[in-house]
C-alpha cells in the first residue's frame, strides 16, 4: 500500500539531510563545512479511519492527520456496518 492520503494526494517528500562541522564565522570561526549529504523522505502521517462516504456508505480510507483535524470526514460510528455488495 503506497504512502498517499486518498482526499489530498499527500505523499513522500524526498529532500536531503546535511551534516556540518565547524564553528560558525559570527562565533569566530573560519566557518562551517558540509561533510556529508544523504538522502531522506519526510512521510505524511496517515491515518486508517472509517468514514460514510458521500453515498453513505461505510469505508476504510488513508488520510492525512491534518485532513481529520480540519473536520472533513464524518467519521463512521463504532459498529456501524458496510452495505453487503452483491
């Protein structure tokens, strides 16, 4: 299952982490050196929450936190079941 909000398409930014030594030159320094850069992801955090869905029914969907908070879904009640599909 990948790492995408089903509403808002969040997914994976990719960016580096950078590592430095030395002092700063406003401290007295000769100044900073990046002595390593590797790569690494910021996920979004994802939620699986049971939503009713526009045409009422009952289903599990991946959604970002900040799509909860914001109040966008209503959130199915405990033991509410799915329609059967026949």
């Amino acid at each position: 299952m990948a790492w995408v909000c089903d509403y808002s398409g969040k997914k994976p930014r990719v960016g580096h982490r950078v590592v430095r030594r030395g002092k700063a030159k406003r401290e007295g320094g000769v100044g900073k050196k990046v002595t390593g850069i590797s790569k690494r992801r910021w996920k979004p955090n994802l939620q699986r929450i049971r939503i009713i869905d526009e045409n009422g029914t009952v289903r599990r969907v991946r959604v970002c936190a900040r799509y909860i908070k914001a109040g966008k879904f209503i959130k199915a009640p405990r033991g509410a079941k799915a329609p059967a599909s026949a």
